[in-house]
C-alpha cells in the first residue's frame, strides 16, 4: 500500500479542507473549530468562513482550496483504481504558477508566455515573471512560501506528492526581505 493509499484509508472523507489548513500552519485547531461552528450555522463553505472571520486571506484560501480539490480528485481516482495519468499526481497543483494564477497575481496568458521563455530559457519562472513585470519579489515571495507549507503539509499528511523538490526556505526569505526593503513606506 503507497502513501496515497493510506491516506486514502484513514479517512472516510478524503482529508478534510480543515486538516491541510492545519497541517500548513495556516490555521490554529481553535481557529478550525470556530470556523467550523460558523459554518454549521451559516452553511457557506469552509474556506469562505475562515475568510468572512479574517483568519486566512482570499489568496491563500484560493490556493488552499484548489491543492484540496485536486487531492481529493486524486485520491477519488486512485480510490476507483485509476489514475488521472500523472501516476502519484498532486504536483501540477503544487507548481508555482500555478499557485500564482490560482492566487490571482497572474493571468493564464502571462503564464503560458512565461512558461513559453522558460523552456527556451531555462531560467526560473519567478525570476522570468518578476523580469517581465507580471510579479513583483514581495507576491513571488508569498506564493514560494505558500507553496513551501502546502508540500510540508501534504507530506506530514502521508500524501506522496511526488519528487519535485521543495523550494528553498532560504530563498524565499530573502526575497520577502528583499521586497520589504523596496516596500514603499505606509
């Protein structure tokens, strides 16, 4: 049994929005608990709550969302003894532009013309997006380091997201650095 099987096993809802939140360090269990409440009485979604109480922002919760709703694709998938053909799948969900669209800090087309100088290039598609103005350092900063809790997320929950590697912590400190220092002042 590999991990995705697992983790498929140990829950009978496939991992819960509110458990990936968690594992990200996005929330605290008392933040989930009160959103939970909330939204037994109001009936919206988890992730709208959490966003109506100023406890995760619409672009994280975006991008939250979209991980947990191509996790439970997969899991459904591999649960019904298919694969959707990525073989352990998750990490188209997990790449940076696209956590950058789904954030809502690029277009589908700045992506697609980015990705386009990439592969000839091969340099990497933040520093390409930052180059051609469609982000600055402080949005790549964030969603490197979305992206870094997702992963760490994933894996605490036992999910094999496969190999890519992670983002280096490092990197997107100094950038967050970077873009704070060239941060107009409020």
């Amino acid at each position: 049994m590999n991990n995705m099987d697992q983790a498929l096993s140990r829950h009978r809802r496939p991992l819960p929005l509110g458990e990936l939140l968690h594992s990200a360090g996005l929330v605290s269990e008392e933040q989930l608990d009160q959103a939970v409440l909330a939204q037994v009485r109001s009936g919206e979604p988890l992730g709208i709550t959490l966003v109506r109480m100023g406890v995760l922002d619409a672009k994280d919760a975006a991008a939250a969302v979209t991980v947990h709703e191509e996790l439970v694709t997969s899991l459904a998938w591999r649960g019904a003894g298919k694969t959707p053909g990525h073989g352990d799948y998750l990490p188209n969900c997990l790449k940076l532009g696209q956590l950058l669209l789904v954030r809502g800090e690029i277009l589908r087309q700045e992506l697609e013309q980015t990705l386009l100088s990439q592969s000839k290039t091969g340099h990497k598609l933040g520093e390409l997006l930052m180059q051609k103005d469609f982000i600055n350092a402080h949005q790549l900063a964030d969603a490197l380091i979305m992206q870094q809790r997702l992963r760490a997320a994933l894996e605490l929950m036992g999910v094999d997201i496969g190999s890519a590697p992670a983002p280096q912590p490092s990197r997107a400190a100094s950038l967050s650095q970077v873009s704070r220092a060239h941060a107009p002042n409020a």
